[in-house]
C-alpha cells in the first residue's frame, strides 16, 4: 500500500524502532554516552550507533508542599517577569519607559495570580505537592548497523580494559 500523500513506505521523522545489532549495554545513560564519545574519538562512523533506553520508567520526583501561599506567590513572580519583558518591548516602540514597565507589570502580576491560582484551585486539595517528571531507562543499550558492529564492539572492549 502507498502513502496518500506522494510517499512510499515508512515517511521521514515518524518514530521507528531502533534497528542494529547491541555492541554493549550500560545501567546510565552517561556510561552509554561515554561509550559513543569513546567510539567518536577513535574515529568511529557514530551515524551507524543508536543509544536505546530500555525498561522505561516515569519517575515523578516530589519537589514539597504547595500551599496557596506559594502558588500566589509564584504567580506574582513569574507574572512580574512576563510584565517586565512585555512592558520594555512596548517602551521600546511608544518611546516611554516607566509608564509601560509598570503597566507591564501590574498586568504580569494580574496575569499571573490567575494564571496560578485557577487551576491551583480546581485540584480542591488534591494534589497539594509540587514535582516533575523524568522519564528514566532501566539500561541503555548501544547498537550498531550490522555491518559495521563488530568493529564497534572491539573498540569497546579496550574502552573497558
């Protein structure tokens, strides 16, 4: 079957399983890319090498407790900077200074105690804790296009001596 719009097969940019054969396996990413940097130094063809996080895992890291206190507080500070960045832009073009800076601000402010406290609200206590998300590997594993891994794994085998 042919793509409907002109292309053949698989199109550019779409996600696509890593092909290749493994040339060595790393429990963190930064041993994995040490292995590659290890491989590009030795004047390795590297377009031939993939990095594959396997056994994924999100991990979401709790940063501490949100209180309105600093939800209306973050939102002050992040508007107060958007109203500073918006208000210099528009003093740059009415020729003013102070009075859009201070315009800017007030509506970062306004702006931003909205933008915080709305949606803060409408968890209603259940999610009262700030984090992030980190999507982690269990291994990485380095491949290579087959005709080019066996040198690749030799390479890494001094890397390891």
């Amino acid at each position: 079957m042919t793509n409907p719009l002109g292309g053949a097969g698989r199109a550019r940019g779409l996600p696509t399983p890593p092909s290749g054969w493994p040339i060595g396996s790393y429990p963190t990413y930064a041993e994995a890319q040490r292995a590659v940097d290890y491989l590009a130094d030795n004047h390795f063809a590297v377009e031939d090498v993939t990095i594959v996080g396997v056994d994924l895992m999100q991990v979401e890291r709790v940063l501490g407790r949100l209180t309105w206190t600093k939800v209306i507080g973050g939102g002050v500070v992040s508007g107060a900077w958007l109203g500073v960045f918006l208000g210099l832009l528009l003093g740059i073009f009415t020729g003013g200074l102070l009075g859009p800076l201070l315009v800017g601000i007030v509506g970062g402010v306004v702006f931003g105690v909205i933008s915080t406290t709305i949606p803060y609200a409408a968890t209603r206590g259940q999610r009262d804790f700030a984090s992030t998300m980190q999507l982690v590997a269990g291994r990485y594993d380095v491949t290579c296009d087959p005709r080019s891994a066996e040198a690749a794994r030799d390479l890494l085998a001094k890397l390891a001596i």
